[in-house]
C-alpha cells in the first residue's frame, strides 16, 4: 500500500486550489475586459459606406471637435426617444439613426436649400 504523507497531500490541495483562484481571476478579468470593449465598441459612431461616399463628393470634413458635439446629439436625441434624426451642424447635416448609431447620409448648406427632408421624427440643432 502506498503511504501518503499529509503534508504531500496538504500541499498538493493547497496548490491545486490556488491555480484553481487564478484561473477564475484571469477568466474573470478577460470576460470583463471582453465585455468593456464590446460596450465601447456599441458606444461609438459609426458612418455608412453612403455617408462617407457623400462627405467625399460633397467635400464634407468633419475634425475631432466636431466628431464630439455629434456625439452629444446622438446622446441628447437618444435620450429624448429619436429614432431617426436631422443632425444640423453650421453648414452641414447629417442624417442619422439613432438607434443603431450610424450616420446615413451628410448634405451641405447647398442641399438644404434644394431638398425636402422626409422620415426623420427629430433635429439637433448644434
């Protein structure tokens, strides 16, 4: 018959618990980590492949400073129950979904004059 010592046999639950703990903390801190990222990631704007298409052909730029006050509109719109919004930003527009977080479409001061603006249940005006 084999002999354990009780020590060897604390020792061993000992260790065997610890790696155990350490396990759960790193799978802890990844599922956190994952989770952050992915909320951030839902948090952000983004611009459809239309959107971008006409900033480029309308010459429509936009610096950071101006990326954070369509943040703010997104922010007040969503917070009011917008859905779809007009984004009125100096001489430029933005069409937006609120709701999915994405610009659709930017115009210009051109634009405005010429067009009705249809299936937009709110503004934000900046």
């Amino acid at each position: 018959m084999n002999r354990i010592d009780i020590r060897q046999l604390e020792s061993r639950l000992i260790n065997s618990s610890t790696q155990i703990k350490e396990k759960n903390i790193n799978t802890n801190k990844d599922f956190k980590g994952i989770f952050e990222k992915a909320k951030e990631k839902n948090n952000k704007i983004k611009f459809s492949k239309h959107a971008l298409e006409r900033m480029d052909s309308r010459s429509v730029k936009l610096n950071l400073e101006e990326v954070k006050k369509i943040e703010v509109a997104f922010k007040a719109a969503e917070e009011k129950g917008v859905k779809d919004a007009l984004i009125l930003l100096g001489d430029k527009g933005f069409i937006a979904s609120i709701k999915n977080k994405t610009i659709i479409t930017a115009l210009t001061n051109e634009e405005f004059k010429e067009n009705i603006i249809t299936n937009i249940d709110g503004a934000v005006i900046l």
